[in-house]
C-alpha cells in the first residue's frame, strides 16, 4: 500500500492506541484494571485515527491484527491537544490512520493519559 | 483447661491453649513474625524483571526497547532497602522507553516509582485519604527518603 497523503486531525477524532499486557495493572483503589502510566511515556506516542481507520474501510481489528493478547485503549484528540500535545497524522505504508501524539510527558499527564483513557478491547486477566 | 497448657504471647493480647506445644517454643512469636523478611516480593519481582529485560525491541508493537539491566537492579535495590515484611508486593510494569515502573495502587494509595536508570528515578505519590492534600511528583537520584512516608502508609494501613 503505498503511503496516503497526510489529513488534518480533527478534535472530535479518537485515537486507539494498543497496550502490551505486562502494562495493564490491577488498581485496587478504582476496583479495576486500567493501563499503567508507563505506556504512554513516549514523547512520539503511536497511535491509529478511528477517523481514518473508518475512511480507509479499517476498524478495530486492523489495529489489533497480528497483536494477540494486546489490549487497546481509546483517548481524545481533544484532550491530547488540551494538554500541549501535537497530534499529527503520521501514516505509513501499512498504516494509513498512523498518528502520533508528540510532546513530552510529565508523570502527571501520563497518569492523565492512562486515567482518561477506555477500554476499546480488553483482554480477559490471565490467571 | 489447666494453667499450664496455656500459652501467652509477650504482648499478653492474646492466649492459646494447645495440649501439644510447650510454652517455651514461641515466646516471642510476635517479634519474630514481624521481623522475618517477606523473600516472597523479590522472588517475584525478579522474576518479572527477568522476563522484561529479555524482550524483543518492538516488545509494545511500537518499538520500545527492553528493560536495561541497570534500571532493572536499580530497582530492585531500591526496593531491598524500601520494602518491610508486610510491605505489599508493588506491580512492576515495563516502560516504554526502556525503564521500569513499580506501582501499588491499593489501601488509598498512589504510588509510581518510575526507574529509567541508576539514579534516574521519577516518584509520583498520592494519598487518597488524605483530602486536600495534593500529589507528589518529584525526581529522584541519590535521596530515597521521599519512598519512606508512602511505604509506611501501605505497611500500616
């Protein structure tokens, strides 16, 4: 697939961003698992548009393809740019809805991130 | 139930009566409770260091690299030097720039300690019990002291 050309992100787009289980916690305090804070550390956070995943004919099971057992969790575009972040669309050749969320990450926005976050597919705990 | 096949603890909170063990066998069963280690912790934390360390680059399908080695151990030392016998077991959870983080989040309490390398440390402390009180999130290298307050707070508690 060749590289599509670059679109504007909306603040009414949301953006799915997948999680490795080993960074999804127990938080006894909410009586729920929720990501942790350190998966979103990065100062360019991976994410994919649901926007465009819909546009190119995409959903849900194109970000989880080849990823079982990963989680995928669910942010506002809105709420990155609120919070000082750029949020730029990044595709590539195997991802048309490829979008980065750049800007450094203090600890507090981290546990933003993860606390606002939802849950677009969870995965059952393992025992 | 005779006198002598009661058994005092040191503290006299308590009594058990057993035809079967002598008195002289747990006169301070309560110091020693307190004062063995809980081994358990690091067995299990090592364990999980071990598997994080030995990721693939690209473990988080984004393309964080594993956990260093020298985060790894840092952190554990900082928890040899943290952790009481009654200490729970913090979740340790693979960063995805290379660090690792040790969280509890339990009994009210928010507590991040995000390990990046030796001396390169970042705390995040929240009690939630305590309202009006606001977060602490600072960095941490040489001086730990900050750990000692939130983990006195989960032993306790």
């Amino acid at each position: 697939m060749a590289v599509v050309a670059v679109e504007q992100i909306i603040d009414e787009d949301s953006l799915l961003r997948r999680v490795h289980p080993s960074q999804v916690i127990d938080d006894k305090n909410l009586g729920a698992r929720r990501p942790s804070s350190g998966a979103f550390t990065d100062t360019e956070l991976s994410a994919d548009s649901e926007l465009l995943l819909v546009k190119y004919g995409l959903d849900l099971s194109f970000c989880l393809k080849g990823y079982a057992g990963y989680a995928v969790v669910r942010f506002a575009v809105k709420f990155a740019r609120s919070n000082g972040m750029v949020v730029s669309h990044t595709p590539k050749e195997d991802n048309p809805a490829h979008t980065d969320v750049i800007g450094k990450k203090s600890k507090a926005l981290q546990r933003q991130f993860a606390a606002m976050s939802e849950w677009a597919h969870e995965e059952p705990k393992k025992t | 139930m005779s006198v002598a096949n009661r058994i005092v603890d040191t503290d006299g909170l308590g009594t058990a009566s057993t035809a079967t063990r002598p008195r002289s066998q747990f006169p301070n069963f309560k110091q020693a409770f307190n004062a063995i280690p809980d081994r358990k912790w690091q067995i299990e934390v090592q364990d999980q260091l071990l598997q994080y360390v030995n990721f693939k680059p690209g473990w988080d399908s984004y393309g964080a690299p594993p956990v260093t080695w020298d985060a790894g151990m840092f952190a554990l030392n900082i928890l040899k030097d943290v952790m009481r016998p009654r200490t729970p077991i913090p979740q340790v959870v693979p960063s995805s720039v290379g660090g690792v983080q040790l969280e509890w989040h339990e009994k009210g309490i928010d507590l991040e300690l995000h390990v990046t390398g030796p001396y390169q440390c970042e705390l995040w402390f929240q009690d939630l019990n305590a309202p009006g009180t606001g977060p602490i999130s600072m960095d941490l290298t040489n001086d730990f002291s900050a750990l000692l307050k939130p983990i006195e707070l989960l032993t306790q508690r």
